[in-house]
C-alpha cells in the first residue's frame, strides 16, 4: 500500500493536471514537451518523497534531489505557461522548493 501523502506532497499531487494544453499559444512543440518532461519529473519527486523512509540521510538526499527538481520544474512552467496557469504552477513549485529548501538547511547539515 502506498504511503500517506504529506500535507506538501498533496497539495503538489492535487495540483497536477494536464500542463501541455495551458503552454503558451503559438509556443512550438519542444515548450509542450518540456512541459510534460516537467510535469513527469514532478510527478516523481513527490513519489519520491512518499518514498522516504525516515533515515536522515536518504530524506537529505530526497529533499535535496526535490529542491533542485522543483527549480528545473519552476524554469520551464515560467518559460511555457501563461497567465493564471503559470502563477499558479510558479506558485506552488517554488512554495515546494523553498519549503524543503528549508529543511535542508535546517535538518540536514553534515549529512
């Protein structure tokens, strides 16, 4: 049985739907790929997060790997989005990445 879903990872997964249709109109279709590149590899970050165990050092590992996904996530929806979409897209990527940037910093040192 899968894990429960943490408050964060919801809110992620809840917020996931079909991102090639909201690109940005006339963008060309390398922008509709890597948006559906963008909305995978978001998939797997929050998959890997219900994965984490509770070790410290593979939650490091996790978060730290989420961090730098949500980033690349965040650089390709303000390139290929539009309008509400991308904020709203913008919004919750880098909510994710500065709240478990956070945790890095704080639970993570030395691991």
């Amino acid at each position: 049985m899968r894990a429960l879903l943490s408050p964060a990872s919801g809110l992620c997964l809840s917020l996931l739907a079909p991102l090639a249709a909201a690109a940005q109109p006339g963008a060309d279709t390398a922008c509709a790929r890597d948006v559906l590149v963008a909305q995978s590899m978001q998939r797997q970050a929050i998959d890997q997060l219900e994965q984490a165990d509770g070790d410290d050092a593979k939650n490091c590992r996790v978060w730290r790997r989420h961090v730098e996904t949500m980033h690349r996530v965040a650089s390709v929806y303000g390139r290929c989005l539009s309008g509400s979409e991308r904020t709203e897209r913008l919004t919750q990527v880098q909510s994710s990445e500065k709240e478990f940037g956070g945790l890095v910093k704080t639970r993570c040192r030395g691991l």
